[in-house]
C-alpha cells in the first residue's frame, strides 16, 4: 500500500472542491467564464487556506487540453501531469529558497520562450514575499508588460512585504480561515 501524505491524498482538484472560499471561487470562475483573465494574481492569507492549491487548479484550468475552463477535466496529460508537478509549462517556484537576484535571473531568461505544451506558461511563485528587492525589481520589467502567453500566480502569507510597485500590478484576492 502507497503512503500518500493526508494533504495530497485530500487536496481539491478543481476550484468547486475548495472549501470556505466561496466569493474568490465565484469571481474567479465567473471570469474564465467570460474569458477575462488577467495576466498576475495574487494569493494571500495565512498558512494552510489553499494559496498554493488554488493557483495550481487555475494552472490547470488554463492548460487543460479541452481549452481555457472552470472545470479542468483532470483527466488529459496536462491535467494529470500538473497534479504531479511534471507538466513543462507550469514552472513552480518556492521564494523561500530561491530568492536571490541569480535564482530570479535564471527564471526571467525563461520568460522569452513560448510554451511547450499548452497555450500558457505558468509561473507559480510561493512565499513571493520573501524575494529581495533586487528580485522584485527584476520581476518588475516583465510583470510591466507581460506577454499573452505568460500568467503569474503569486502566493504569499505577508502582503506588507511586497512593494507597491508589484502589488499595483495584480489582481489580489485576500482567502479568509
């Protein structure tokens, strides 16, 4: 029998299984409904509210095979290799070990490639608080004028940390206990 840790065993796998965040789930699908997207979002609230989960279900829904939807199939390659972190055009970034200025170069120079697979390329950037303000300052460049083909979504547990600069530029949605 496979050990599978509770967290992955139980984590929602589209954004109607989240639980207790009702009007960020309602707004987000109502706009990938419409096909209104924004290019940065940003994911705030303390640990354990699904931040990270949340921007993982919106790779999918933006890179499932059966196009751009509020109900990903979870059932495609790129479903199914997102949920095991080995699709090649969601790039999924921890802050708090890559925050130098080196680390955020190495991932600004991917910025310039089209996607492999899908339609997007979609960085996840965990605990983005924790960035220098030398990294912010170079996510800044392209965060100005990103390209269609790029979506950010930002997960942080301290939104005082982030300059204005960065937070003017995203869509914020505050996910309550």
């Amino acid at each position: 029998m496979q050990n599978i840790p509770l967290f992955e065993k139980w984590r929602p796998k589209t954004l109607f299984d989240i639980v207790g965040q009702d009007s960020v789930i309602n707004l987000l699908s109502d706009s990938l409904d419409k096909g209104v997207f924004h290019n940065v979002y940003l994911f705030e609230g303390t640990h354990g509210v699904g931040k990270t989960t949340l921007a993982r279900i919106l790779a999918k829904c933006f890179s499932c095979l059966n196009g751009v939807s509020k109900t990903p199939c979870n059932k495609c390659d790129a479903c199914v290799t997102i949920d095991c972190c080995e699709y090649p055009d969601v790039i999924e970034v921890d802050a708090a070990l890559f925050s130098k200025i080196d680390d955020i170069k190495n991932i600004i120079n991917t910025f310039e490639y089209l996607p492999i697979v899908g339609k997007y390329k979609v960085y996840i950037i965990d605990e983005i608080h924790m960035f220098s303000i030398y990294s912010f300052n170079s996510l800044l460049k392209i965060l100005e004028s990103p390209p269609n083909y790029i979506k950010f979504f930002f997960a942080t547990t301290d939104c005082n940390k982030i300059p204005f600069t960065i937070l003017s530029r995203c869509i914020q949605f505050h996910l309550k206990k």
